[in-house]
C-alpha cells in the first residue's frame, strides 16, 4: 500500500488540489449568488432590482 502511495503521490496531490479549488470556485458562486439576491431585501422573492430576479422568482 505505501509503494502505491509512493508511486502515485504526485498525482495525488494534484488531483487534491484541483478538487479544493473547485470546491472553492463553486462556493464562491453560491456565496455571490446567495448575497446579491439577498441586497435588495426580498430574499431572493423576485425584486426588479436583483440582478437575479429571473432565476430566483422560481425558488
């Protein structure tokens, strides 16, 4: 098991890097997403003014 880790390790390291970073951007999106719906007051109810309001009338 540890000379397959041994073999591998850089691929392993690389692959755990790549998915922390799209977890990162993913999070982010939903963040953005979630507090721009949220500036206009009506948690995302579908105000004029959220750049969102298309999307979050349905939710």
């Amino acid at each position: 098991m540890l000379s397959w880790l041994a073999a591998n390790a850089a691929t392993i390291l690389i692959s755990a890097f790549l998915l922390a970073l799209i977890v990162l951007i993913v999070r982010g999106l939903v963040r953005g997403r979630i507090k721009t719906c949220d500036e206009c007051g009506s948690g995302c109810g579908g105000c004029s003014a959220c750049k969102f309001s298309e999307s979050c009338r349905g939710n």
